[in-house]
C-alpha cells in the first residue's frame, strides 16, 4: 500500500517508483487496483455522507488516468 501511495502523492513519477522498487508496471497497477477496490468498499460500507465519497473517488481516478498518460508518454 506504501508503494501505491507514493504514486497518489505526485511527488515523483509512478515509474520511477516501480522502477525504485524493482516491481513491474504491471504488479504495481494490480497493488493500485487493489487498494482502491479496497477504500471503495470501505468508503461505500462506511458512514454516508455520499457527496464526500463520489468527490474523493472522482479525485482518485483522475489521479489514475493523469498517471495512466504519463506512463504512455
């Protein structure tokens, strides 16, 4: 999870992370998935403030596809 948050963070580019750590593109994105499937159910099953949650998601998948581009690039 330290290692996905890195990525969220922007301090650095995702494959300088990968690369730091020696995993593939590929695990750390599974690891990505993983721990946003994971905050999305506990965002979903926790107390219900929805407007809160939508927003802190759309933030979170932005972040997703500005890391997805700088990736390709």
């Amino acid at each position: 999870m330290a290692i996905v948050l890195e990525g969220l963070k922007e301090k650095r580019s995702v494959a300088e992370i990968y690369r730091e750590h020696k995993i593939s593109q590929t695990l750390y994105y599974r690891w990505w998935d993983k721990v946003l499937e994971s905050e999305k159910r506990e965002l979903i099953n926790g107390p219900s403030d929805d407007n809160h949650y939508r927003a802190e998601i759309e933030r979170l998948q932005k972040i997703i596809c500005k890391q997805a581009i700088q990736i390709e690039i």
